[in-house]
C-alpha cells in the first residue's frame, strides 16, 4: 500500500508539473523579451499572448497548453496499459484521474516556476477533458465557439463552456470523479475569471479583436517615440 500511496503522489505531482510549464511567459520572454505578466491582464493564457503577442504565438500557446492537460491525464492512462494494476489498484483509475486533471490546471494557474501565477486553466482544461471523455470536450468546446460566435467575447464563451462541461458530465452519465471534476473544474475556472466577470456586468469587457482595458492603459504610460 506504500508503494501504491508513493507512485500515485508521484504521478500527481509531475501532472503538475506539467501544467506548470509556463508556456505564455516562455513566448513573451523568447518573442520580445517582454514578462506576459506584466502586460494586459497578466494571464499567461492565449487570449492575452493574442493581444500582446500575436496570432502565432497564441495559436501555439494555445495548442501547448491543450497538450499539458493531455500529457497530465496521459499519464495514468499509460501507467495502468504499462505497468501491473497491483502497483496501483485498478479502483483507482478513475479518482487517479480525476487528481492528475485537477493537480495539472492548478499548475497552470499557479506555476511553481511563476512564483504560483499564471493563466486562468482554459486550455488545460479542454486538454484533461480530452483524455477524460473526447465526447464531453468536444461538447464543451462547441458551446465555446456557439458562445463566441454570438457575442465575441472569449471570457464569457470560456464560462459558458465551462457551465456546459458540468451539463455534459450528467448527460452522459460519467462516473463521480469526472463529475466531480466537472463541477470542481468549472467552479475553479469561473472563479479565475472574476475580474472578467465585473467587465462583463459593467459592459467593458473587450471583444475578440479588442485590447484589454490593461492593454490600454499599459500603452498610455509608454513614451511616445
């Protein structure tokens, strides 16, 4: 049973460090010598390396993220296809899970290699449930674009998926730890976009295409040359 408790400490713990992997801040860093952290939102996510970085450098972002949440719940897919289930019971497939997902979108918002900031978990998030239940991703990433088509508005098509991942749990009758972490998951990303959320109700939030108040007013203090 030590063994059992050690391996899965171990595989939790490297799901987030992978989650970690700042990938935004590395773009700033290597593109213009710039800490994403100090400009825009102060996200590390796609939509302010988009504003502040450009369209390739969010596309990749984006995509490395994804594969960060992918990587982090590959891993428990792997161990038990690899490795004797009496290493780690095979009951604890799915709780396994389900702690990899969480651990790896806590490293994404809070890197140990950023002091414990970074981006609000979107991405990751899609990427975990993309190993989870591709049905339950694609769904989630569906209302996304549905939520963007109409409104332009990339934080409030991220709650509207983020709501839809909970829904979609349901639907499909997934077991208790992916439900868990469909509700978990959700509360914790919309909780990350609280300051979006106070945009959105006073009518200020930026639509897709649009600089961020932020974005703004770190312009303004720049000189002019």
């Amino acid at each position: 049973m030590f063994i059992s408790f050690s391996l899965t400490f171990l595989i939790v713990f490297f799901a987030y460090l992978l989650g970690s992997i700042p990938t935004g801040y590395l773009a700033g860093k290597w593109l213009k010598g710039i800490d994403i952290r100090e400009v825009g939102s102060g996200s590390t996510g796609a939509t302010n390396v988009l504003r502040n970085l450009g369209k390739p450098a969010a596309i990749a972002v984006l995509g490395i993220d994804v594969l960060k949440g992918m990587a982090a719940v590959g891993l428990v897919r792997g161990f038990y296809e690899l490795a004797s289930t009496e290493l780690i019971p095979s009951e604890w497939k799915y709780w396994l899970i389900f702690f990899t997902g969480i651990a790896a979108i806590l490293g994404h918002s809070k890197s140990i290699f950023l002091n414990f900031t970074g981006g609000k978990s979107v991405a990751t998030s899609l990427g975990v449930l993309t190993v989870m239940n591709p049905l339950v991703a694609l769904g989630a990433f569906g209302s996304f674009l549905v939520m963007l088509g109409i409104s332009r508005i990339v934080s409030l098509s991220s709650i509207t998926a983020a709501i839809a991942v909970t829904i979609l749990m349901i639907a499909l009758n997934q077991p208790l730890p992916y439900l868990i972490f469909g509700i978990l998951g959700g509360i914790y990303v919309i909780a990350r976009h609280s300051g979006n959320i106070q945009r959105l109700l006073a009518g200020s939030e930026p639509k897709l295409g649009q600089k961020s108040p932020e974005t703004l007013e770190t312009e303004s203090t720049l000189p002019n040359t």
